[in-house]
C-alpha cells in the first residue's frame, strides 16, 4: 500500500520504481550537474591560471582531469549503492568500490605527479603495488562478508524454517501482543531514535484499546537487537501475537514494512509495506494500528478510534524534535537531559502551546531532580510550572497530576501525591506511570501492601522486563511480612539491573529483618569489595556499612559512619527517614531515632502495621512515651486513608 503525497510533480512525471524515479530519489542527476559546473571551474582557473599565466607544468591539466572524474565515479557509485536496502550479509558493492576506484585514481596521478616534480618513477613498479593492494582490498571484504553470511543465513533460516517444538499453550489474554522495536535499515546514520519513535507511538496506539493486553515500551525496548525466536519472546512476556517490521528513512522518503505473527501457530496474520514521504509517517502509523485491529477483529469503541486518530504534535518538524528529546531523556545524564530540554524548547518555537511538550518538559525536570543532576526547589518549581501549564491547557490530560503527583512526593508530601495520581487514572486507568508510583506509595508510606500487590502484579503482566515494577512488589511483598518472596522479587531486579546498587541495597535490608545477618554481611562485604566510582553506588555502599555496624551492636563505628552528607541526603529523600530511625533505634540513640520518626511521618509515612509492630529496627524505642502518641496519629491517619 502506497501514501504518495499528492502534490508532488515529480512522483505523477515519473512512475515509482523507474529508472528515472531512482536517479531522482538519488539525486544522480543533481550531483551530475555540481560536478559537472565545480570540474569546468576548476579546470579553467589551473588552465588558465596556473599553468598559461604562472606556467606550470601541461600535465596538471591531465592530473585535474583524471581527479575530477574519480571523485565523480567514487560518488555517482556511493550515491546510487548507498539507497539499495540491506539485509544481513549483503555485499555492499559502494564500500567494496569506492576504495578501488581512489586507488586506481591516485596511481595514475602519481604517475603523472612525480616526473613533475623530478622524482624517476617505474609505472610498472607502482602499477604492481596498485594492483596489489586492490587485491588485498577484495579478499580483505570479502573474507569479513564471508563471516557474516552465514551469521546472516542462521538468522533468516531461524526466523523461516518450520518450528517442530511443541506449539505454545494459549496465554491468559488471548487478545496480547508485544510490538518488538522496529529495526532501522537506514541508509543514513542516526536514526534509530525515529525507529524507536515509531515503535512507542504504535504502542501508544494500541494500549488505548480495553480489549487488548499491549506489553509496554519498556519492557519491548528490552529486546531491541534480540536474537530470540518470536515463539521464545511470545513464551516469556506471556503474549499471544508478536508485530515486527522495519523502518526505512532516506531523507524525506520512508518505508514501513510489518508483519503480525500469531506465536502459538507460528502464523503471519498480516503484513504489509507502506511507502510515502515523511508527511505520511502519522497516516503510516495509524494504517498499522488498525491493521493490527482489524487482523485481530477487534471491535473499537468510538473514544478509541478517537484515540488511534489523535495526533499530539502535528508538525513534522515538531515531531522530530519531540523523538530526538524522548531519546536524550532516556540516557538520564546531565547532557542527555540538556539535550532533551533544548529539543523540546525547539519543538515549542515551532507549534507554539503544546499540552504534550510541556508534559515532555516538566519530566525533564523531574529527572534532573530524581537522578541528583539538579536537584534544588528551582528544579521542582520549574517542573511544577510546566504541569500547570499542561493542567491550563489539557484538564483533561493524566500527565499533569502524574507531575505534580511527583513534585509532592519529593517535597514531602506523599500523600498529596497519592490524591493527584487518583485523579491522574480518574483520568486515564492505564497511565502506567502514575500507576507505577502510586503503587509505591500504597505499598510503602501508606500501608497499604495487599492493594499494592494487586497493581504490581498488574503491571508485571504488561511490563514483565521492568525492574521498577518488580521492585514495587518486592515493597509491597515486604511490607506484607512475606519477605522470602520479597526478596526473590527484589533479586529478579537484580537480574534485569544487574549494574544498579538499589535492589542489593534492599536485599540487605530485609535479611537484616529476618536476622539472617551472615548473608546480610556478605552481600555488604562483596559491595565494599568492589569499590565503585558511581556516586549513587558508592553512597548506598556507605549506608549499608554504616547499618552493618549497627547490627553488629558497634554503635560508635556505626555513628562516625553515618556522615553529614549522608544524613542530609537521607533526611531530604522522600522515602528514608523511616529508615534511619531504625538505624538510630539500633544504636540506642532514642531521641534522634524519635526525631528522625517523627520527620518520616510529617511527610506522609503512615505505615502504621509496620511502625506499631512488622518493623525490628525500632524495637528499642516502642516503650518511649513519645513514640506511643506519635502511633496515635498515625493509626488515626492510616485508618481514614482512602484507597
């Protein structure tokens, strides 16, 4: 299926696919024409120039004319072989070409350069070495190619030849389906963010639908540049039919293709090119959706296909800017973050007002926040700013209140970030970001873990390969008194992070609860051993030595441990201030443990079954009078908690 664009001349003068199409697509005939204007120039200025007026050599005629028309061939071969697409193992005819034809073009001129300059010179001799190294250019390529090709033919043999295992059962949704990222076959460099764009916005699409289970970015970016058969993929997301495809960009021209397969026959249900320029890209994603629709004939309600049609950015221009920043943010750096702002600061120059922009621009901020790039009110004001600007200009938008729902969270209060993550999936139930952090909260500060259990499992089911949801359980596991299942689920984020700190960290944590300090010790030893110059490594590193101490009854060891900086940075975050009173609590320092409790709870910790009773640390301060009227309140505040 074609999307030709309707006003252009030049695709109704010559028909897709002809020989004069492809020389237009090239851009053969434009080059022809710049070499032809730029060589007659620079053959009249040494004609006339250097050799008639300053008299030099005739023979520097003979060396602009063979030069001119190597750099000619060396391009005319690159610019037409660099558009034919490539599958793996190819020959790429312009990489094996182009070299020879610079060889060929500086022999003969150095045959032609160094009697100028009274150098003697055997032709022969240096034709030997030409020929030489040319062969040596071909086994070279041909050798490397020849290693690949059968790489190549595994894969497409792997993909193609009939599956004898046994067929996959049925998963629990039969209306599931994971979108792999889209492969980028891309004559130019640069342009995977566009492939990954197209990939999240088909998935953007799809999750709209009620009636069908869509794994989420997330996890599908997990597997991008994956060996794994479909039925394997489809096997571990638990998903019924897996959609695949390419993306194609050659500047303004784009090539979708995609094929939906059903993993439990091995069946292609679909599939289907689109061809277009970028004007088309939003009218290619949208046929691809309702292909999928259609294919799994699905009956849409009218908000749905309202939602498939929408389209959050209108400029092309725009939209680039927008893909480019999603990229940059997601690298969660300092110059990834600066990168995304300008992108999107772009973007706004270019449509004016724009709920979707300012929502990218207030979760900047939040990052720069969260990940210690910036983290000052000025930050949290900037962010806060945006989302209102996102609540002025779309009420009806989740992204506004999952911002502010955040904003409070780092500033305290979170229990005002649970009331706006309410609103946020009054608005939309499937915002899985809000879903995501309101499930913590649930689990953690408001005491509410079998609530939380539910939504994790939830989201575990559509974002299996996120350890962040993993990690959700894990809270609302351990806060739920289950703590070996805790554990297993805070180690399967390890599995998927195994570079990051914070799972170990919590690990740690919940043997110490269970007095099973031997492991406990280990695993901190083996921390220590490691010495990691990441700064958020080396700082939970840090906390845990200082709690190893602790539990080792070396309350000075354990005090000195805990520096300024370290006691700033727990007593600002929003989640451990619970936590080191237990610390304080352990080393039998009962007035800041209070304090440190007392500071946990005015920011919204009302866990009051793990305060009262589940938590071991505090123990030691259960008898004081302070902290009794301290669970008076709490047990008040949990209780006429609304879930």
């Amino acid at each position: 299926m074609h999307l030709e664009k309707k006003s252009s001349s030049a695709s109704k003068k010559y028909p897709p696919g002809s020989f004069m199409d492809k020389l237009r697509k090239r851009k053969i005939i434009h080059t022809l024409a710049a070499f032809i204007g730029g060589g007659w120039l620079t053959y009249e200025v040494v004609h006339w120039v250097l050799v008639d007026h300053y008299h030099l050599p005739e023979r520097l005629k003979d060396v602009t004319i063979v030069t001119f028309f190597g750099a000619l061939l060396s391009t005319l071969i690159w610019q037409w072989f660099r558009s034919v697409e490539k599958k793996p193992g190819n020959v790429k005819v312009e990489v094996l070409l182009v070299p020879l034809v610079i060889l060929a073009t500086l022999t003969i001129d150095l045959n032609l350069i160094l009697p100028i300059i009274g150098i003697p010179i055997n032709m022969f001799f240096i034709g030997i070495i030409a020929l030489c190294l040319g062969i040596a250019w071909i086994v070279f390529k041909s050798l490397q190619w020849a290693v690949s090709i059968p790489e190549a033919e595994r894969m497409r043999d792997e993909i193609l030849k009939p599956i004898d295992a046994k067929p996959i059962s049925l998963p629990k949704w039969r209306n599931s389906i994971v979108v792999l990222p889209f492969e980028n076959i891309s004559p130019e460099e640069g342009q995977d963010y566009f492939c990954d764009g197209m990939t999240e916005e088909i998935i953007t699409d799809l999750s709209s639908i009620h009636d069908l289970r869509v794994i989420s970015r997330s996890s599908a970016m997990m597997l991008k540049g994956s060996k794994k058969a479909v039925r394997d993929v489809a096997r571990e997301l638990n998903v019924q039919y897996v959609l695949e495809g390419s993306v194609r960009k050659a500047e303004n021209d784009i090539r979708i293709t995609a094929q939906l397969i059903d993993a439990t026959s091995d069946a292609h249900l679909w599939a289907e090119k689109y061809s277009g320029t970028l004007d088309d890209v939003f009218d290619m994603q949208e046929k691809v959706s309702r292909s999928i629709v259609n294919a799994l004939k699905l009956k849409l309600r009218p908000e749905e296909k309202e939602k498939i049609k929408e389209r959050p950015i209108e400029n092309l221009k725009a939209y680039d800017c927008y893909l480019r920043a999603k990229r940059e943010m997601d690298r969660l750096t300092k110059s990834g973050l600066e990168h995304a702002l300008r992108d999107l600061h772009n973007a706004l120059e270019i449509v004016g007002e724009n709920a979707h922009l300012y929502e990218g621009i207030g979760e900047a901020y939040l990052n720069c926040y969260e990940f210690g790039i910036e983290a000052s009110e000025a930050t949290l004001k900037k962010a806060e700013e945006y989302a209102n600007r996102v609540l002025k200009l779309k009420p009806d938008s989740p992204g506004s209140h999952y911002l502010l729902g955040r904003i409070e969270r780092f500033r305290g209060s979170v229990l005002k970030a649970i009331e706006h993550f309410k609103k946020a999936l009054a608005l939309d139930p499937k915002h899985q970001a809000t879903l995501e952090w309101q499930s913590l909260g649930y689990a953690w500060q408001a005491g509410r873990p079998s609530e939380a259990e539910k939504f994790a499992r939830k989201l575990i089911e559509i974002d299996p390969l996120n350890s962040f949801n993993h990690g959700i359980l894990g809270f609302a596991l351990w806060m739920s008194g289950k703590l070996d299942q805790a554990i297993s689920s805070f180690e399967k984020c390890e599995k998927l992070e195994p570079e990051s700190i914070i799972p170990k960290f919590w690990i740690v944590i919940i043997l110490a609860w269970k007095k099973d300090y031997k492991r406990a010790f280990e695993m901190v030893e083996q921390l220590v051993q490691q010495k990691s110059q990441d700064v958020m490594r080396a700082t939970f590193t840090k906390y845990l030595i200082a709690f190893k101490y602790a539990w080792k009854g070396k309350s000075e060891e354990a005090l000195s441990s805990m520096t300024d900086d370290l006691k700033e940075i727990a007593w600002n975050d929003p989640d451990f201030p619970w936590l080191w009173a237990g610390f304080y609590a352990l080393v039998n320092e009962k007035d800041e443990a209070l304090r440190w409790l007392e500071h946990s709870v005015n920011r919204g910790f009302i866990n009051y079954p793990v305060l009262s009773k589940k938590d071991p640390f505090l123990e030691n301060i259960r008898g004081e009078k302070r902290f009794k009227k301290l669970m008076e309140r709490v047990k008040y505040e949990w209780e006429n908690f609304d879930v």
